[in-house]
C-alpha cells in the first residue's frame, strides 16, 4: 500500500507529501495543466456561465425527485433485459458482485476506471474469493500494480512522474522499458488485450444513466471501457444512486460540461451509450448485464439542506485541480477514496460522521477556487464551514481552539474590552519585537514565523488616531459633487423601495 | 447622507494607514467618513473556524454600530462578504436579521465604493514605479470585485503594471488556516512570494489587508524587498506626489 493512505492525521499525511519532491511535482505539472485546459475550453465554448447554471438546474431538478427518475431508470433498464440490484450499503453491493463473478466461476474481471469499485474496495474482495481482478485503465493499471490507491478522481497516478511509471511498468515486463509515454503506452496495450480476451467479466463504473431509456453512458479516452463492455459475456455496472439524469437531452449538456471540465477536452475520445445486453442483431456485447445501484451513505444527503447539493457532482475533478491545498499536498492527504475539496466534503458525508471525521474539513483556506472550477456550481466552501460548524456543536472543537473562540468572542463582542486589549498588546510587544517585526516561534506564532516574519501592532491604532484625523479633514472645505450626490439619493431611493441591494 | 467607514480588525489595529489613506482619499470628493467606535470584529474568524454562536455576539456589534449608516465602505473584500453570512447567522432572530439584509445593501468595498458610487477611475495619481496585483479570493471570486482595482490602476500616471502569474491563486492565509495548517499555508505563500518576484516588481498591491499581511510577512522573512501597499495608499501617495 501506499505510503500516503489513511492513518494518521490530515497534517501528518499532509507533512510526508509537501516532503516529497516528486509528487509535489507532479501533481503540480498535471494539475496545472487540466486546469488550464480548462479554463481555455471554458472561454472558447462562449457561453459558459450559462450552460453551468443549466448543469446545476438538471442535477438539481433530478436529485429533488431522485425516487421517481431512479425507479423509472429502474423499470427502463429491466426491460432492456438487464438485472438491476439495489445496495443500500456498501458491504451489500460487494455482496451482490461477488454473488455473480461466483454464478459465472468467473476466474478473471476486466475493469474500467469506477470510482465506486475504488470506494467498496471491490478489487480485494474479489481477490479474496480467488477471481482476479484486472484494471484497464492505464492510470487505474500503474497504481493496481503500485498497490496504491487512486489520488485523484480522473488521473489516478497523478502523483506519479514518467520514470516512476517506467520503472513499475519495467518490473512488469521483465525488460527495461523507456520512459517514454508511446512505449509504456503501447506496452500495457499488448499486455492488456490478452487480459480482455480471457476475462469472464467486464466490470464498468458509469458516468450518467439515462433514466427515460434505462441506459448507461461511459466516458473514456482510452477504449479500454469500450472492450470491457464488448468482450466479456457477462458485465456488471456499478453505479452511485446519483448518477441518474433524465433524458438524452440533458446528456447534451452534461457531455458539454463534464469533459471540458476534467480534462479540457471538448469530448472525450469515446463516449459509449449503452442500453441492455446484446440483441440478436448486435455484433457484439455482453450476453448478460447487470447494475448495482449504490447508496452506501448517499441518501444521508437527501433531504440536507446544507449538504443534498454534494449528489449533485459528476466527478469530474475540476476542484481538485483548482484546489492550491490539493496542488500541494495531492489526494493521498485527504485519507478517503475521494480526496480534493469534494473528497473533504464528501468523505464525512458518506460516513455520516461529519462529526468525528478527522479535521479534513479545516486543510482548505476556503479561497473558493472549487466552487469557482464546478460545473455545477456546488459551494464546497461554504460546505467546509458547515462541516466545522457540526463538528464544534457536536462538541468535538478543539479544547484550546475553544476557549480561544469563546475569548474571541468575549473581547471581539464588546468594544470596551476590545480596545484595553489592543493597549495591552502595544505594550507587551516590546518585549519581543526585534526591528519592526516579530519572529518569535511560540504558541500560535510558531507555525506562522516558520514561514514570515509577523508584524508588530501600530503604536497607535485606528480608533486611537481618529479624533486628530477627524478634526484635520473636516475642513477641507471639499464639497460633494452634486451629480454624485444625486446618484447616492437615488441608491437610498432603490433601497427603500426594496431594490438597489444589488451591488459588485 | 452618512457614510461610515467599516475599518476591519487589522487595519485598525496593525495597518491603521489604510484607513488613514481612505479618509483622506474620500475627503478630496466630498465624503466625510464617520467612525462608529462601537464596531470591533466581523466575525469571520469564529464563523470559519465554526464557531457561529462567537460569530454572532461580535457580528451584533458592527450590526448595532452601523445600523444608522446609510452607505458603509470597507478596505477588505473578506470583511464585506462576511456581511453576507449575516442572514444565514441570524435567520432565527428577526430584528438582526432584518438589520443583516440592509447592513448587506449598503455596504462596499473600497474600491467599489470609488468606481460605482462615486464614479470615480482616474484620481488624478501618480506613481512611476513597477507594481503587480494580487486579487484577494474572497473580494474578487465571491464578491466579484474583479475589474474595479485594475481600472483604477490603469489611471494612474507612470506606473507600469505587471500582472502576476497565476494571480488568482490563494496566498495561503485562510484566517486560522494559517496557523492550524501552518505548512500547507507556508507552501502556498512560498509559491505566491515566488511568482511576484517572477515579475520583478517593485511594489505588490492588493485590497485585503490579511492577504498582504502574509504575503509581506513571507517577503520579509525571505529578505525580499519588494514593498507592499492596499490600493487605498498607492493612491493616496500617487495623488500627494501628482
Ligand atoms: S464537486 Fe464539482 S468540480 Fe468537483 S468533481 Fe464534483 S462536479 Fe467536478
């Protein structure tokens, strides 16, 4: 396993990745460049604000009747022949799989890139029972022999440089391969077909379902998720209950936002639609199907007004490579299957121990690039505060953090005793400002003065200097520009008549 | 017409120059800021770290001192966007709540105030010197304070301005971020530090006092002597030398 998985705290986690050189670079180099291949795609579609706020408005309409579009997905998708299976945890849907790799004495799975496999630990449950698991994608396959974990949503190995990739791909082959991305490339091509040829199961995740046809639709660059679902006789999708949208129609945006957003790109390679097993008249195509719909802590969200809007994701990573907190510290920090700022949010979420949950919520300095980057406008950053807040009311602040807010909040609520504070301020410094500074490296001072040097407080506040400030610019004998003052009227005129509060 | 000047906890207390620079600034078109003493802290502090009941008890100061004002001008984006959680801290208390939705109405940041109140983009300023702009998150991605700054830079005499690479990343402050995850936030204002200097500026500008406060802290710590101003006194200077 990785050296980054989830024991520890966020910050111990946090502390081995700003120490690692590569991965800091790495991350940085991908990241950097997703997003902005992502902004550009963004500025050239022309209209891209509005077809964000038709993104948010599809996943917000679908999740407020998620009931009725997931039973008629249900019913659409039955009919086509296919076996749909509901897990309500996530012990349930590894159950549900394993039951049908047995029924098949399947001895090999092929996998496409799922997220939701990575979240059930799919792979060593089916390891467990003798079936090999095989991962297609070529990210998924680097880090499935690594024995690491995803740290990222759609680059998994994003931490990894190329001669990182060439020397496990290396050990593979039992030769030296180049570190060259068309020679690993078409390596792991050759080594892979084998694998799809001989697999009894291809096992998918599933980027949206449609729920008027009962179908299901993978995005891919690689054609690895076109084999998966070609080759084997039997398939097993699994998919979180939320990835559910209406119609074909609203796919045309979803497929307009999700891969610009990812990757930049203005489609994906392929883009498979897939409704039912093979018919007779198909060329190719699994024999069986099968769908397992996950909740797994899903409908927690249901129903929360501070926290529904997180089913609305389509995964496709835009916050994490806006995140400057994930460019640093990249995904293995966060601990979960998810990492970046939705992996913050939605890791607590899913486990319904927003509570207990670590203190991932507080390694985000809320500057809002996540929400920005979203395709569908979710307020991760105002969901990181909700996080904290649930976490004080359940009792679970930080003892010093506590009497530090509760003092906060007796010196900040009264102006009295917030101005003798400052006094005493200015007259403690003394003691330790050097040169117009201050680089002591204690108490909360420490973790600061590690990085800067902190400043000294005024010889004389504000409030302390206003009256003589006051007094001088009261004569300036300036008067107000009577066009100005007309407009100023007017905004007071807007604002009582109940408009006017819009402004910036 | 009052128009009052919401000075936020560092400028009062650490950079009382910005608030010097903007009455002065403001004077020069007629407006003659007032200061209620009773204002202390936005709140912001607690209400990020989730302490909304602390968030509150100093929230209702800058609420009761301002409740006369009929215009508010601010020098920080962060301090006036706190204002919009103001309903959602006090949705259960109607007098305050109602007092939220008009203290939100009324209140501008600097620069706003300038270019959409007053009207005001060329102050007649001059300032021959080589200066770059970090735009603060929160006054430019949720207050939307984006073109405002520039244009009032764009007017000033003799200055040559540079943008900063990547200017829309966060320097790494985040409030108590700063000191709970004190590497990470080292990371990020190690990384904003090195792409102003990419740009050989001589002067770093920004509108929120917390943001330059850890930029210059991290300048001064690398002995880097790029100097760092709220727009508020490049253009108070920039008018005394015209
Ligand atoms: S939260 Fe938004 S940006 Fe992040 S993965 Fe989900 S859809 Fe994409």
């Amino acid at each position: 396993m990785s050296a980054y998985k989830t024991k520890g705290s966020v910050k111990e986690r946090a502390e081995l990745a700003l120490n690692d050189d590569f991965l800091r670079k790495a991350v940085k180099f991908t990241t950097e460049r997703l997003r902005i291949g992502k902004m550009n795609a963004a500025e050239q579609h022309g209209n891209w604000e509005e077809w964000r706020e038709r993104g948010r408005q599809i996943r917000l309409h679908t999740i407020a009747h998620l009931d009725y579009y997931l039973n008629l997905f249900v019913e659409n998708a039955r009919a086509n022949g296919v076996h749909v299976h509901f897990a309500p945890t996530g012990a349930e849907a590894v159950r549900i799989a394993l039951a049908v790799a047995q029924s098949k004495a399947a001895k090999t799975v092929v996998k496409s890139k799922s997220m939701v496999t990575e979240e059930l630990h799919l792979n060593h449950a089916l390891q467990d029972i003798g079936v090999e698991a095989i991962e297609t994608d070529l990210g998924e396959y680097i880090i499935q022999l690594a024995g690491e974990t995803p740290s990222h949503i759609i680059i998994p190995a994003i931490h990894k440089n190329r001669y990182q990739i060439a020397e496990l791909l290396s050990k593979e082959a039992g030769e030296a391969l180049e570190a060259d991305t068309t020679i690993l490339a078409g390596f792991v091509r050759k080594k892979l077909r084998e694998k799809f040829l001989e697999a009894d199961i291809g096992m998918t995740g599933c980027n949206f379902a449609i729920a008027e046809t009962g179908s299901m639709v993978l995005f891919e660059n690689e054609g690895n998720a076109r084999m998966v679902t070609t080759v084997p006789k039997t398939q097993i999708t699994l998919m979180g209950m939320e990835r559910i949208i209406p119609s074909w129609t609203d796919l045309e945006v979803m497929a307009t936002l999700l891969p610009r957003s990812a990757t930049g790109q203005k489609l994906t390679v392929y883009m498979s639609g897939i409704t039912g097993p093979r018919r007779t008249e198909d060329a190719d195509g699994p024999e069986e199907m099968h769908i397992i719909i996950v909740d797994n802590g899903r409908s927690n969200q249901l129903g929360d007004p501070e926290f529904q809007e997180l089913l609305n994701c389509i995964r496709c990573g835009a916050c994490l490579n806006a995140c400057p907190v994930y460019r640093h510290i990249g995904g293995h920090a966060y601990g979960g299957t998810y990492s970046g700022p939705i992996g913050a949010v939605l890791t607590p979420a899913l486990q319904k121990n927003v509570a207990e949950w670590d203190d991932i919520a507080n390694a985000s300095s809320l500057c809002g690039a996540c929400y920005e980057a979203c395709p569908v406008k979710i307020p991760l950053h105002d969901m990181l505060v909700y996080l904290r807040r649930r976490k004080v009311e359940a009792g679970h602040g930080k003892a010093l953090e506590t009497i530090g807010m509760r003092g906060f909040g007796t010196v900040a609520g009264q102006p009295g005793i917030m101005g003798a504070a400052v006094k005493l301020g200015q007259l403690g410094q003394r003691l330790v400002v050097r040169d117009g500074g201050i680089r002591l490296k204690v108490g909360p001072l420490k973790g600061w003065n590690k990085y800067r040097v902190a400043p000294t407080l005024a010889k004389r506040s504000f409030r302390q200097q206003w009256e003589a400030l006051k007094r001088e610019t009261a004569n300036t004998g300036q008067t107000m520009d009577p066009v100005v003052k007309a407009r100023m009227e007017a905004i007071l005129k807007e604002r009582a008549k109940g408009g006017g509060g819009r402004h910036g | 017409m009052k128009v009052s000047l919401f000075i936020t906890c560092l400028s009062d207390v650490i950079y009382p120059r910005v608030g010097e620079a903007m009455v002065r600034l403001l004077a020069r078109y007629g407006v003659k800021l007032e200061f209620p003493r009773a204002q202390t802290c936005c709140g912001q502090p607690a209400y990020n770290s989730g302490y909304w009941d602390e968030a509150r008890k100093t929230a209702r100061t800058i609420l009761d001192a301002f409740d006369e004002s009929d215009f508010v001008v601010s020098p920080s984006g962060s301090c006036t966007y706190m204002i919009h959680h103001y309903p959602e801290l006090f949705k259960d208390e109607p007098v305050y709540l109602e007092k939220s939705n008009r203290l939100q109405e009324k209140t501008y940041e600097f620069t706003q105030f300038l270019v959409q109140v007053l009207d005001v983009k060329d102050l007649g300023a001059k300032f021959p010197r080589k200066v770059t702009y970090h735009p603060s998150c929160h006054g430019s991605r949720l207050l939307g304070v984006k073109d405002e700054p520039l244009e009032l830079l764009q007017h000033v005499e003799g200055l040559e301005f540079v943008p900063l690479p990547f200017a829309q990343d966060c320097c790494g402050f985040g409030g108590t971020f700063a000191v709970k995850m004190a590497d990470i936030s080292g990371a990020m204002v190690t990384e904003k530090v090195d792409h102003i200097l990419e740009t050989e500026a001589e002067v770093l500008v920004g509108l929120d006092m917390a943001c330059l406060m850890n930029i210059a802290g991290n300048l001064r710590f690398r002995n880097e002597p790029v100097r760092v101003m709220h727009l508020a006194e490049l253009l108070y200077e920039g008018v005394k030398e015209a």
